[in-house]
C-alpha cells in the first residue's frame, strides 16, 4: 500500500507534464484564426458571371443548323441584291426583294429560340443549370444582334436601287421584319411540339409573300406615307413588346417547363 501510494503523486506529475503539450497558446490560437479568417475570405462561395460570360455560354448552346442557315439567307440576301441592283429598272423590286428578306430574317432565329420547347428539354435544362427567363431574354437579345447586322446590310443594299433616304427605308423595312416577327412568336407560344418549326416555315413563306405586296402600289412608298408607316411600325413594336413580356411572365413562373 505504501508503494502504491508513492507511485500516485509520481503519475499525477507525469499526466500534468504530458498535458503541456496539449495545452492551447491563445496568441497561437488568435494567429492561426487570423490565418483561417483571411483565407476564407479569398474564398468565393458564390459565383455570378458577368454579361459577356454569360452571352459566350449561351453561344454553344446554339445549334450548327443555326449558324448554318443564317449564314446561307445572307449569302442568298447578298447574291440577289448585288443581281437586283445591277438589272432592275423599278425601284419596286428592290423594295419589293428588301421587304421579302427583312420578313424572312427572324425565322431561324425563332426557330432556335424554341428549340428546346419543341423537344419537351425545358424542363431538364431548368433543373441542370439554367434559367429558362435568363436563357430567353439572352438568347432573343443575341438573335436581335444578329438581325439588326443583318437589316444594316439589307438596309445599305437596298438603298442602292431606290431614291430614298435611309430613315425612310429603314421604317419600310422595319414593318415586315415586326409583323412577321409577331406571327413568329404567336407560333412559338401556341404551337407546342416539333411541328411549330414547320408552321414557322410555313407562316415565314407566307408572310414573304405579303411583305411584297406593297411594292405593287406606287403609292404605298410615297413621302406623304411615311406617317402611316411609322404609325403601324409603333403599333407593331408594341404588340412585339407584349409578346415577348408574356413569354418571359410564363417562363419565370415555370408555365414553359412543362409542355406535354
């Protein structure tokens, strides 16, 4: 028992002096917690792209066929411009090959917007990564880019057969490029499976047709038509407005995940 009670003290001593090492430095603590602090505040927990990234994301998502067929309407829009130009007697053709090209520009474009709609992907695209508002406005933002470049083209060849001034024309152009857009989007809205493509097509061919009609009338290209003109361009850009809010309204309110 004596021994024992001689060994106790010795063990209480040796834990004491292995507990030193275990013990906690506060201005060691503080430093290692100032280190913990800054590194973490380098970390970025939550990334948000910027425009330009967001916009060179949104180009891979377009299709080949895309780029393809927009690539072949202005070969076409060039070659026939170029011919007409050159072999045209009546400022009308001109005005008349202008308008059916200005009409036709959107269909691809629309096509490609309703692309995943029309194969019932929406939704999977929602629950992966993307937001299906944000996809549309930028999309339709990237598709306005390249119709406005290509109206410019149109706008500066067509010019070259005709007598009037650029703001003129540009509002003659404008007309069947918003009328036709508004049958576009009227499609995309109501038609809900892969046949909207074809009934895109269809009402692009038809509104072609209807765009050259003016030309027939010397009257319709007169100065003192130009304020009818711009009233059903404002019109139009008006419908074309509220088109395009409803289509967002129902995308951010999960109205054009499910289709079937």
């Amino acid at each position: 028992m004596k021994r024992g009670r001689n060994i106790e003290p010795w063990l209480k001593k040796e834990w004491i002096a292995e507990q030193k090492i275990y013990r906690i430095d506060p201005d060691k603590k503080e430093k290692a917690m100032a280190e913990i602090r800054a590194e973490a505040k380098e970390q970025v927990l939550w990334y948000q792209p910027g425009l330009p990234e967001i916009m060179a994301g949104q180009l891979q998502y377009l299709s080949a066929g895309y780029w393809i067929l927009q690539g072949a309407l202005l070969a076409v829009m060039l070659a026939v411009m170029y011919w007409m130009n050159r072999n045209a007697e009546d400022a009308m053709a001109c005005m008349a090959a202008g308008s059916a090209f200005a009409a036709f520009a959107g269909v691809t474009g629309i096509q490609e917007l309703g692309r995943s709609m029309a194969y019932h992907m929406t939704e999977l695209e929602q629950t992966f990564y993307l937001n299906i508002k944000q996809m549309l406005a930028l999309r339709m933002i990237l598709f306005a880019g390249m119709d406005l470049l290509f109206l410019t083209v149109l706008a500066i060849l067509t010019r070259q057969g005709t007598d009037w001034g650029i703001g003129e024309l540009c509002i003659y152009l404008l007309v069947p490029f918003a009328a036709s857009h508004i049958v576009y989007f009227s499609v995309l809205t109501l038609v809900k499976n892969r046949r909207a493509r074809y009934i895109q097509t269809g009402a692009a061919i038809l509104s072609v047709v209807i765009s050259m009609m003016p030309a027939m009338v010397q009257e319709a290209y007169r100065t003192a038509s130009v304020p009818v003109w711009t009233g059903i361009l404002v019109c139009m850009l008006a419908v074309l407005g509220i088109q395009i809010r409803t289509l967002l309204q129902k995308a951010a309110k999960g109205e054009l995940l499910c289709w079937n």
